[in-house]
C-alpha cells in the first residue's frame, strides 16, 4: 500500500513538474513577444498580466505550510519572485523595460525543473 501511495505522489510530482515548465515556458514566450511591441500594446498588457499571475501563484504555494520544499530554497525562489512581480511592476509603470532580465530569471528557473 505504501509504494503504491509514493508511486501516486511521485506521479504527482512529475505531473506538476511537466505543468510548472509549460507555464514558465508561456510567461517567456509572451515576455519574448512583448519586449518587441510599442509600450503600452495588449501584448505587454497580457505577458505582465501572465507572469504576474504565475508568480503571485508560486510565491503563494512557497509560504504555504503544505510546501515541503528545503527552507533555503523556497527562501531564495520567493525572493526571485518577489523580484519579478516588483520588474512586472516597473514595466507597468513605464519605468523599466528590463522584459530579458525576467527571461532570463525564468529561464534559469525552468532549466533547474527539467
């Protein structure tokens, strides 16, 4: 009973793997898509509007008490989020255009999932 428990939490774990690289891989090709648009367009509108989202969402499953992720690690990934969603932030404002340091971050995040 207990393997076939690990096996299913295991396939769990893939799964949100598979799941967290998808959603990385689509903040960074709508990042990608919009540092190439005039300021102001729908695209930089739905990229920060997407990474936002992905963010505020990992940061929230970081301080929940059921993530069971080394502290270190969750310190350092919250830290990086807060980051992005404060670059998002500028981007908004008009007072950065700083999309490839976002990539780039992602990027580096999703490589570590694979």
């Amino acid at each position: 009973m207990r393997q076939y428990y690990n096996e299913i939490v295991q396939g769990s774990s893939e799964e949100a793997r598979k799941r967290e690289l998808w959603i990385i891989n689509e903040s960074i090709s709508l990042l990608s898509n919009a540092k190439e648009c005039e300021k102001n367009s729908i695209e930089i509108v739905k990229a920060l509007f997407y990474t936002t989202r992905v963010w505020t969402i990992f940061v929230q499953d970081l301080i929940s008490e059921n993530n069971q992720l080394p502290n270190d690690l969750k310190l350092n990934l919250i830290s990086i989020g807060l980051w992005i969603l404060e670059e998002c932030a500028l981007i908004r404002r008009n007072k950065s255009d700083n999309y490839q340091g976002i990539i780039d971050i992602s990027a580096q995040i999703r490589d570590g999932l694979k």
